[in-house]
C-alpha cells in the first residue's frame, strides 16, 4: 500500500513540474512576442480609450491635502447648476472639473459663492483654491487673477419673450428698453459700454439681478424687455421654458471661459494646463463637450 501512494506522489510532482515548464515557457514566448511593447506610451482601457499619465503635483501647495476646492455660483445651466430638488452639481464645468481633478488624482470639493460679483476676490482672499464658475477672460480680471483658458470664445445671447414683441433684432435695439443680466457678469458691462457709445443719448435701463435664473423669470413677467447672457446659457434657458422666451440675438463680444487662478499659485496654474492638456489629448474634453452639446465652443489654443 505505501508503495501505490509513494509512486502515485512522484508520478503527480513529474506531472507538475512538466506543466509548469510548459507554463514558463509560454509566458517567455508573450515576452519576446512583445518585443518590448511598453513604449512608455498610455495604457489602453477596456473602452478603448487611454488612462491619463500621472501629472506631478508634489510641489503644488493647495494639492498637498489631496483636494482642490473651487469656488463656483452654481446657477448658471447648463454651465453649472443643481440637479432640481438636490445639492448634486453638474453641467459642464462639473464635468471637465472633475477630470481634471481626476488627472491630478485629487479629490474636488465645490463651494458656492456668496455672490459671482466678488468670485474674484474670493479668490484672492483664499477661500477657495481656484474659480470655475463659466468666468469670461477680460483684461480687467487678468489684472487680477491668472487664468487657464478652457472653452469657447462663447458670445453673448439676447433673450426676449415669445414672439419678440419688441422687436429686437440687433444690439441697438436695446437701447432705451429695460434689459436684465446677472450682476457681475460681462454682459453688464457690455450694457454700460453700450451707454457710453450706441445707446449715449437713449440708454439702457440695467437691471441687475443677483442670479441668472432670477433675471430669465423677471423676462418671463414682462418686467424687462430682454435678458443677456451667454450664448450657451441664452440658448438653454430658452429650450427650458416652454415656448415662453426665445433667442433674438447671439454672438456679440465673445470671449473664452478661464479657470481663475491666484497669481502666486504658478504652480497649480502648471499643474491645471498639464491636465488640461492630458484630457485633450485623450478624448475625455471633447466627449464631456458632446455630452452638453458645446462641441462647437471647444477652445482652440
């Protein structure tokens, strides 16, 4: 009986050690194969994309904790708002945000600001990390903040309720009428600009409204003539509501949408382009464009 178990024991290991002879050499075979496959290039995931390259963020202050705060008015669909009846933000900032923050493999923490008219102060005065909030690149904000430029050159859209009883076809039409905007918002600067040349002598009546959606409601009640805001934002709001508004003007004094940065954090200005770069490059920026429909605004270095 010991004999049976002792041969049946040599004979299982002779078994063994062929089969993993075999197994050895398969896999020195998918070696040479390769024939160094691993060029250093990004490696392929199941839906056919690449995976980002890390991004160094080891001399980047604010990341140190392994979280970017940023500041946004999360008001402004389809740019950035709340899921109706939540706290959950989305739109499109939201989701090229997160890759970004994904590319830096950091975590993303949104804060809302008081008021979009001081975001840039905000900024300065460290409460948040950067800003992200649809903010057009102007020179008086330059002055201020840095930017990392990300989309459009959006323009600006005038809204007027169904119909057009006024009859706005073009900026000049404005002029005279009473017209709402966010406050803060470039288009309120376009109106006092407005004021002091093509609407000098029949200016503008500015309303200013502390939200975007509160001056689109105020159009919706006939107590202004027209609403301006940004194309994409015009076109939205105008989709939302029923037949009840519609777009009479677009694509005046566009410029493109920033990521505002504090001018002493270069290096998380650097880390934000190298992201935004990796995202580019590997199809996630110009999917989350699609998603939203903004393919169009896609910016161009």
């Amino acid at each position: 009986m010991n004999t049976r178990i002792s041969f049946s024991w040599q004979l299982l290991l002779t078994l063994l050690a062929a089969a993993l002879l075999v197994l050895a050499a398969a896999c020195g075979g998918d070696d040479d194969d390769d024939d160094g496959g691993d060029d250093g290039g990004a490696t392929p995931t199941e839906d056919g994309g690449a995976t980002v390259e890390p991004i160094d963020i080891s001399g980047v202050p604010e990341l140190a904790d392994g979280m970017l705060t940023v500041g946004s008015d999360i008001a402004y669909p389809p740019i950035e708002y709340y899921e109706e009846g939540t706290q959950n933000a989305t739109g499109l900032d939201i989701d090229l945000m997160n890759a970004l923050a994904e590319a830096l493999g950091v975590d993303v923490e949104y804060k809302q600001v008081a008021d979009f008219a001081g975001i840039v102060g905000d900024l300065t005065a460290k409460r948040y990390d950067v800003v992200m909030s649809a903010i057009s690149i102007t020179e008086e904000r330059q002055a201020e903040i840095d930017f990392v430029p990300y989309f459009g050159p959006a323009g600006t859209g005038v809204l007027v309720q169904a119909g057009n009883p006024e009859g706005i076809t073009k900026i000049e039409d404005l002029c005279g009428k009473a017209v709402g905007a966010q406050v803060g918002t470039i288009q309120v600067d376009y109106m006092n600009e407005f004021n002091k040349g093509q609407c000098k002598d029949n200016p503008i009546d500015i309303k200013e409204y502390p939200d975007n959606p509160t001056s689109v409601q105020e159009l919706g009640l006939g107590r202004i003539a027209a609403q301006l805001s940004d194309d994409p934002v015009a076109a939205y709001s105008a989709l939302q509501s029923d037949g009840e508004i519609e777009v009479a003007v677009t694509g005046f004094d566009s410029a493109p949408y920033g990521i505002g940065v504090r001018k002493d954090s270069p290096e998380l200005k650097a880390a934000l382009e190298a992201a935004l770069a990796a995202i580019r490059d590997s199809g996630v920026y110009d999917q989350v464009l699609a998603d939203w429909g903004q393919e169009d605004l896609a910016y161009q270095d």
